[in-house]
C-alpha cells in the first residue's frame, strides 16, 4: 500500500505539470523587439511571418522557424518565389494602369486612349506573354503565400503539440491558435485577390467564354458598365485601385527593407505586447510610415485619375458593340 501510494504522487504531478503546460502560450527565444533593427510593418516579423532571415542574423545559433541551419528550408525558397513572382508582376501592372488611367488622363478620352490599349496588348496578352507576365507570377504570389501559411501552421503543431493544445486558453486571456497571425500586407493581399480575380472574370474570362475572344472588350466596354450599373461599377474599381495600390506599395516597401515597423507608436492588435521606443526612433518610424503611405496615396491617385476621372465618365457605348457589351454584364448577372 506504501509503494502504491508513493507511486500515485509522482503521477499526479507529472499530470498536473502536463495540464499547466497546455495553458502556457508557445513563444520562440529570440533577441527583444527593442533591438532588432530590421524595420517591418506592425506585427510583421521577417523570421516569423515572412521566412526571411536579416544578414545580421544569419550566422546565428538559433535558425529562424521554417528554415535549417543554413537557411534554405522550405519558407526560404517559398518566400522567394513570393517575392520575385512580385517584382514580374510589376512590368504587366505598370503598362496596365499607363493604358488604363494615364493615358486617358493625356488624352481625356476614351477613343484615343483605345489605340494606345490595342498596341501594349500585343505585349502582354500573346499566347506566350501573358503565362509568363500575368498568369504564372500571379498563381506564384498567391500560391507561395497560401503554402505559407499552412506550413507555418504545421510548423506551430508540430513544436507545440497536437489540437489539444490549442483548444484552452492562452496565459493572457485570448484564445490560442496554431494560425500564425496575419499581417496587414497580408490581409490586404487576399482582399486584392478578390478584386483582382473579378476584374480578371469580367474583362477577360467571360468575353472569352461568351464571344471566344476578348478583341472588342477595352475602355468603352469599362465606360459602359459604369454607365449602366454605376453602383457595381464604383465598388468594384474603389475597391481593386485602394486595396491594390495600398498592397503593392506596402509589399514593395517590405521587400526592399523600407517599410518602417508601427510597433511602440500605434496600438498593436495584439494587446498583450508592450514594445518600448524611445521618441526620436518614434519619430522616424513614423515620418518612415507616412512616406510609405503617401506613396501609397500617389500611385492610388494616378491610377484613379484617369480610369475614375475619364474612363468612368466615357457614358455608355450604342449600336451593336453596346448590345455585345450588354449581353456580357447580363451573362454575369448585371
């Protein structure tokens, strides 16, 4: 009985020692947010949420999380792809919005601006150009931002233990999640998808269903629906120019190590992290902020200027190409 009851109470503290262990909030050992000199967006961390490791950093004991003691793990080669899928997008997205919104702001009509549409076609719409140029850097960066996450989630379980560990509470009162928490390039990154994905349905996928080619669908084709079902019209291009401009300057900014970090001057959504900065860091972080988002205002603007200012106004288009146009908005429900 002695020996039964002396072998109950190291059981029973194991036990409880595992439960307790269930409530306690996973958090990797890395150098304080105080320190780190790798400027990021608010609760943005490269090692973390992006799988980049700062040169600085490259040469230390502990590897970032994703990555072997080389840094050529599986976040490594994915948060590449990313990121240079990006940079590809950028060509066909600057000769789009010349095409779309600068050109009509020069020219101040829809006609004219035309021509220019049909020629720079010829660069990113062949049957060679636009895999390249459009669909495979998109499939890429949204792809390997997808991948991302779920291997990151894996990750998280694999460390930290199965579902179980995750049901409780976390030590601060919030529910815990093997979910890496998002950023907000890339909130906005799933909601440009979105509008992107039904900018692409409309002007491209559908008049190639419905007519077998998308030759007649250009700026009088955007003109008529604007005309036509104006409230669509706004919610849908408000939408994709502020998301999409905000994104890609955002996400650009983070690529090229500009984008400045909010922590310690704006309210982070994570109210259990207190970051202390001292006011001249403050101050530059946010003059650094406010740079970033200007330009963000800036290329919001100009692709607006044209597109919203112009294209929108063009009024609606008659005749035979304006039944086309007609019959195409009423295909997808208009």
């Amino acid at each position: 009985m002695a020996d039964t009851g002396g072998a109950s109470a190291p059981d029973s503290w194991r036990d409880s020692q595992a439960i307790s262990l269930h409530h306690i909030d996973p958090a990797p050992i890395e150098s304080p947010a105080a320190e780190r000199d790798d400027l990021l967006l608010p609760d943005d961390v490269i090692d973390d949420e992006e799988g980049y490791t700062p040169k600085d950093r490259r040469s230390g004991t502990a590897a970032a999380p994703g990555l072997s003691g080389t840094g050529r793990g599986a976040i490594y080669y994915l948060t590449r792809i990313q990121k240079y899928s990006s940079y590809a997008m950028s060509l066909f997205t600057t000769l789009h919005i010349s095409n779309v919104s600068l050109i009509p702001a020069a020219t101040r009509s829809v006609d004219a601006s035309e021509t220019y549409l049909l020629m720079t076609r010829e660069i990113y719409q062949t049957s060679i150009s636009e895999p390249l140029l459009v669909i495979l850097p998109f499939v890429a960066h949204v792809g390997s931002g997808v991948a991302l996450r779920l291997l990151r989630r894996a990750q998280n379980v694999r460390r930290y233990g199965g579902a179980g560990l995750w049901a409780g509470q976390g030590s601060h009162g919030h529910t815990a999640s093997p979910w890496p928490e998002m950023s907000y390039i890339s909130i906005s990154g799933y909601a440009f998808t979105i509008f992107y994905s039904g900018h692409v349905l409309m002007n491209r996928l559908l008049p190639l269903a419905v007519e077998g080619d998308s030759s007649n669908v250009g700026l009088a084709y955007i003109a008529h629906g604007f005309a036509k079902h104006p409230a669509v019209s706004w919610l849908a291009y408000i939408g994709l120019i502020g998301i999409g401009a905000g994104h890609m300057v955002w996400g650009t900014a983070k690529w090229l190590g500009l984008a400045p970090s909010t922590r310690g001057w704006l309210k982070p959504r994570n109210k259990t992290v207190s970051v202390v900065v001292d006011r001249k860091t403050r101050r530059q972080r946010r003059r650094r902020w406010l740079s970033v988002q200007g330009t963000a205002v800036v290329v919001a603007a100009l692709w607006a200027v044209g597109g919203l200012g112009v294209v929108a106004r063009g009024g609606p288009t008659s005749g035979w190409l304006g039944a086309l146009y007609d019959n195409l908005y009423a295909k997808a429900g208009l």
